[in-house]
C-alpha cells in the first residue's frame, strides 16, 4: 500500500510521463506472455517458440508459421485491464505523453490510448508481401491456413518478427519521448528483449518507476520499484 502511495503522488505531481510496457501488461488480460513460469517460452513445441516466430521459419515453413502465430499469438477475446484503462485516461489528463510497447495486441488502443508507439508492430496490421496491400485481422483468421492477398501475393503480419528490424521512426520517436520525459514508468517487460530494452537507458528524467511480478535486471535502477500485478497495482491508483 505504501509503493502505491508513492506512485499516486508521482503520477499528480507529474506532467510528463512515459510508460514501458511489454507482455505483462496484457497477462491479466488472458494473453500468455513469453518467460514467465506459465509463459510460452515453456511449452512445448516442434521448435523453440523464437524459431517459429522468426523471418527465417516464415519464409520457409508459412503454413507452420500462421498455425502457431494465431494459436499462440491471437486472442480475439481478450479486453483491456485497469493498466491498460489507467494509461488511457493518464493520457486524457495530458499527464501521459506516450505508451511504448512492445506488445502487437492492440489493447492499449482499444482501452482507448492515442500515441501509442508500437515497436514489435500490431496483429491488427497485415500486409501482401507481394503488393503492399492492406488488410485486417479479420481476413487473416478468415483465409488459413496462409492468408493469400487478391494478388495472389502471401499476406503476413505487420509484427516484428525475429531476425527483423525494428521500423527506425518509431524507434526514433520513442528514444525522443523517454529522453524528455519527467516520469517513466516500465511496466510488465522483462528487458530482455533488444533494441526496444535498451531505450528505457535513454531516461534522464526524476521518476524511474518499475512494475513488474519478478525481477529484472533494472531493479537497482529504479527509484521506486512494485513487485506486484501491473492490473491491481493501476485498480488501486485514483486517476
Ligand atoms: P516477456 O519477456 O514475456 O516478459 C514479461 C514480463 O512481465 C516478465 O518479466 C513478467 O515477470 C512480467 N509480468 C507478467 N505478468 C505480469 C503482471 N500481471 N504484472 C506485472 N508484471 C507481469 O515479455 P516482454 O514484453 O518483455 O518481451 C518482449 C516480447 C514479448 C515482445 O516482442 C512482444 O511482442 C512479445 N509478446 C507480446 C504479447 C502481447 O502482445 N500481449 C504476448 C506475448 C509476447
């Protein structure tokens, strides 16, 4: 009760805050996140879960590929939690400036956040790989097992996939809101996962803030650190 206090006051004597978030974020919400003990890093698969989301099996296995992307990866079902909804209305208050998130769910934005910086890309977005056309989720699901555009073009999703870079204006917007930011709060992500971990080293500001379950290797960076659900620790918050 005291950590969250604490974050109250931080969060009214703030007027720039940036939030960090990764899978965490979305766990309360139903979506597995990667290294946790119930995470999909832990199950069992034909191949490592990075291998079968990665460029490289794309190219060569497509069919295997949209099996275990939209088994392990789609959650149509899933809604916003209180984290998602407390940074919505942060935003609406003008205290947050930006959500960067490694997450391809789309949830921060159906709870109702505007500047979202995507740095793994969106489920929502799917593109022909042969014309660039646009398409939706839903076309996806509905044209498996490889979704194949009117081209005749394959369609894959606009997500990050290992061995792929991380669009650079995103990156450059992102490195730009943490570096001028008063307050970060990282919430949710193991940092493990690179370049998007290392932006949060780009902070300068007063507040470092760190939610997560477990620990990272950023905990002796933060000025206040909450070892708890990033889902309780925003329904206690008053915003
Ligand atoms: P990760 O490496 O799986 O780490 C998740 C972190 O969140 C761990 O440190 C957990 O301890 C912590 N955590 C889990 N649940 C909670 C909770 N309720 N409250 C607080 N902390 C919690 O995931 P990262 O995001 O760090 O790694 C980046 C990968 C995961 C990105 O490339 C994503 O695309 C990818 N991913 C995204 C989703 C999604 O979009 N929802 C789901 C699974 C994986």
């Amino acid at each position: 009760m005291e950590n969250i206090e604490k974050l109250q006051k931080i969060i009214d004597e703030s007027k720039n805050i940036v939030f960090f978030g990764g899978a965490g974020v979305s766990t309360a919400s139903n979506i597995p996140d990667f290294r946790s003990s119930d995470g999909l890093f832990q199950r069992k698969y034909p191949y490592p879960a990075e291998t079968m989301l990665s460029r490289d099996f794309f190219k060569g296995h497509k069919e295997e590929f949209y099996d275990f992307y939209v088994n392990n990866m789609i959650y149509p079902d899933a809604r916003p939690n209180h984290a998602h909804s407390g940074l919505a209305a942060l935003e609406k208050k003008g205290k947050l400036k930006a959500v960067i998130t490694q997450n391809i769910d789309g949830l921060h934005q159906e709870a109702g956040s505007i500047n979202v910086l995507e740095l793994h890309g969106s489920i929502h977005r799917n593109y022909c790989t042969k014309c660039r056309g646009f398409y939706p989720l839903d076309y996806v699901l509905e044209n498996l097992p490889v979704p194949l555009c009117t081209c005749g073009g394959v369609v894959k999703p606009d997500v990050v996939l290992y061995g792929e870079g991380l669009d650079t204006d995103t990156l450059d917007n992102a490195l730009k809101y943490i570096s001028e930011a008063h307050t970060l709060i990282i919430g949710g992500t193991s940092l493990s996962v690179y370049p998007a971990a290392s932006l949060v080293n780009y902070f300068k500001g007063t507040n470092l803030i760190l939610i997560n379950k477990e620990s990272t290797a950023m905990d002796r960076n933060a000025g206040l650190l909450i070892n708890d659900d990033i889902d309780k620790v925003f329904k206690a918050l008053k915003i």
